[in-house]
C-alpha cells in the first residue's frame, strides 16, 4: 500500500480516550474523566430544534450561519463581555469549538510557522497546528502562579517566525483563569509583535468569582485575536456540535472561505436551539454553574486533606490536581487508581509535559460520584502509604 500522509501518520491519538477505554471494559467506574457537562441540554433549548423540524428547517443555512443567530451572538459577546462583532462580516457559527480551531490554524499557518502553545493545554491544539503545517513552541506553566501565562515567559517565545499563540482561560486541564490585570501585562508585548492570538473561550460562562476577560477587550489588539465559542460547555451542548469564530472582516471572510468548502453551513437544527439557548437560556447558565462551584468546593477540600494539593481552580469544571506526594508518575498513578479502586482520571501529561506530577479530575457528574470517588482515592493513597 502507499503510503499515507506523514503528519498524520505520526500524530499520537489523544491521551485520553486510552482511559476510557480501559475504563469502558470494567464495571464499576466511577468516571472523572470526562470533558462534557453531566447535565442534559435544557428542554426550552431541545424544543426549539423540534419545532424548527416541524417547520420544515431542514435545508443549508448560510455558510457563516443563521443572521438570526448571529445576531444573537453580537448581542451576547456585546452585552456581556463588551465587544462589539458585527453580525454580517465578523462572526461564523461552526461545527463547535473543534472546527474553529482547525479552520484558524488552516487560514493563518504557512509550513514552518510557530505557533505559540501553553503547557498543559487542550489536546486538541498541537495536532492541528501540525496538521497545518506548523511547528508548536511551548511555553510552561507552573501550579505556582496559578497556571497563568507570565509575560516573560511570553517575551521569550516570541520570534520571527511565531505567527500565533493559543489561549484558552479559563483552561482546560487547569482550570486557571486571566484576569484582566493578567492580560493587561501582556498587550503591549502581543500588539508589538503583531502575533495573532487565537483565544478559545468556550469556558467562558464558567467562572466563579470575578468577571470572565476575553484579550479582544483590549482595543489596541482587538484585531489581532480570532476568539473561539460555543454552546457545547456553558448550555450542555456537546452533542449539538455548534461553535462560532469572531474575527475581523478580513479575516472573517479567508476562515468563511475554509468553512465553506469544508463543512458549507453549521447544522441548521442546533442553529435554532442555539437562538433560544442566547435568548432564553441565561438562568440554565446560573443554575450549572453554582452547582459546579459546590462540586469544585468539596472536591478541593477533599484532595487538599488527602495530601494532594490542589490550587483552588475559578473555571471550568477541572481541577488539577498534584500527585507528587503520591511518588507515582502521573500515568501510573491514573493506571493504578483505575485497575486497583476503579476511578478514571486522566494524568496530566496527556496535555503535555509539564502535566508530569498532575492528574485532570473533571467534576461534571454528580455530588454523589463526586464523594464516593474521593472514597476510593484516599482509600488508594492509604494503600500506596502502607506499600
Ligand atoms: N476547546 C476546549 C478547551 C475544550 O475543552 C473543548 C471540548 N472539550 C473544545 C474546545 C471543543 O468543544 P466543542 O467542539 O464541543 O465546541
């Protein structure tokens, strides 16, 4: 057989899935692995689909989406974060975050480019800045100072060749999140190397104590930044596959272009849903959102007993915890905390190496998953202590 395209031949699939499929084969887990809320899309949000079939919606939308939805999403990016997309030239709804993501490393990446990524980051990134033809730079981030980026550490990674830098607070794996002050720090050296800062904010909704701060809120590099959400994380969408890209006109217009030949149009059922989850579904938000703050509560207090300390994440629905006291690696510690008390977990290093030491324990599930887990961790780090 010939060969296949090399790129692709030598991407490593995701660090994750292998937990769940040994997870999968077992009875009895109790899932902290998992990246999508535990809760059911809203019924309100679910109907709109529904009635959109009814109506007979069932054709192509626009290539950039429904006008109707975005619309709906210049209102909500205006009216909560401040910053103003124009509906008809800035805005794309894609095939959730994931598309977006691909479509930005595709239009702004030429062979040999850098793009600057965080260590950890989301396992989605490297690939499809290598599939792109680009060449990842990582910048690490420690528990330390909260698993922010420091400027630096972002001064020292920029060279003539950098052409981007993925974000994405609040983050996942850490949890971590910027706040305004800590981008402030880093506009002047991101607006005088002209970079542009590819922002995935589709944890944006889930932040606990302050205010979310998107870079685009800074008017001095607003056009640099291609930001990156959608629908699957604050309104427990995963499965809708619905995400959008806010741009500039002319960037906006060359990611259109790859949307177009790739995907056409975003699925026009979910576009519907997704009017009614902007419209309607800000009080869904609140209601998720203050039981992810009890979980992250107990699940940090617990593990900090355990001897697993743990920064107290403001995002997301992960927290990050550090297993050194344990003396395993964070592979063994996952390996074994799966075969010997049936908790899945993913180590740290799935998201790069400065994971080494950490294990991502997501706590979308329930309060009880969440205590009888906790159970069998401490139960398992007594039997590492009696070794
Ligand atoms: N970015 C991050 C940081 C994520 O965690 C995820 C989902 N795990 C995505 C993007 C993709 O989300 P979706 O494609 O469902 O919108």
């Amino acid at each position: 057989m010939k060969s296949i395209n090399r790129t692709i031949e030598h991407l490593k699939p995701s660090g994750i899935r292998k937990y769940f499929d040994l997870a999968n084969a077992m009875e009895g887990v109790i899932s902290l692995g998992v990246g999508e809320p535990d809760f059911d899309t809203p019924w309100h949000i679910s109907a709109k689909a529904v009635e959109s079939f009814e109506e007979g919606h069932t054709h192509y939308t626009a290539n950039r989406g429904l006008i109707a939805l975005r619309r709906q999403i210049a209102n909500y990016y205006r009216n909560r974060y401040g910053i103003a997309y124009d509906p008809d030239s800035e805005i794309l709804v894609t095939v959730g975050g994931s598309e977006a993501v691909d479509l930005c490393c595709r239009t702004l990446i030429n062979p040999g480019d850098e793009v600057i990524v965080l260590d950890p980051n989301y396992v989605a990134y490297e690939p499809a800045i290598l599939m792109a033809g680009g060449v990842p730079v990582r910048i690490p981030l420690t528990q330390e100072h909260d698993f922010k980026l420091l400027p630096e550490d972002l001064e020292r990674a920029i060279t003539e060749k950098t052409k981007a830098i993925i974000v994405n607070f609040p983050s996942n794996p850490t949890g971590g999140v910027m706040t305004r002050e800590d981008y402030a720090r880093l506009v002047p050296i991101l607006k005088e190397s002209g970079i542009y800062i590819i922002s995935d904010e589709i944890y944006s909704e889930l932040v606990f104590a302050g205010e979310f701060c998107s870079p685009a809120s800074f008017d001095e590099i607003r056009d640099q930044v291609l930001v990156i959400n959608g629908f699957s994380k604050a309104f427990a969408m995963t499965g809708w596959r619905l995400g959008y890209l806010l741009s500039n006109p002319e960037l906006s217009e060359q990611l259109t272009k790859v949307h177009q030949f790739v995907i056409m149009s975003a699925p026009t059922a979910a576009q519907y849903a997704a009017i009614e989850a902007l419209e309607h579904g800000m009080p869904d938000i609140a209601g998720m959102c203050k039981e992810y703050e009890a979980r992250r509560n107990l699940i940090c207090a617990r593990l900090n007993r355990m001897g697993l300390t743990t920064n107290v994440p403001n995002g997301t629905f992960y927290v990050f915890a550090n297993i050194t006291s344990s003396g395993l690696s964070s592979d063994e510690f996952c390996v074994r905390l799966l075969e010997e008390q049936k908790v899945a977990i993913v180590p740290g290093t799935a998201f790069g190496e400065s994971g080494e030491g950490f294990v991502r324990i997501s706590y979308a599930t329930s309060m009880e998953d969440i205590k009888e887990a906790c159970a069998r961790i401490d139960a398992f780090l007594k039997t590492l202590h009696n070794d």
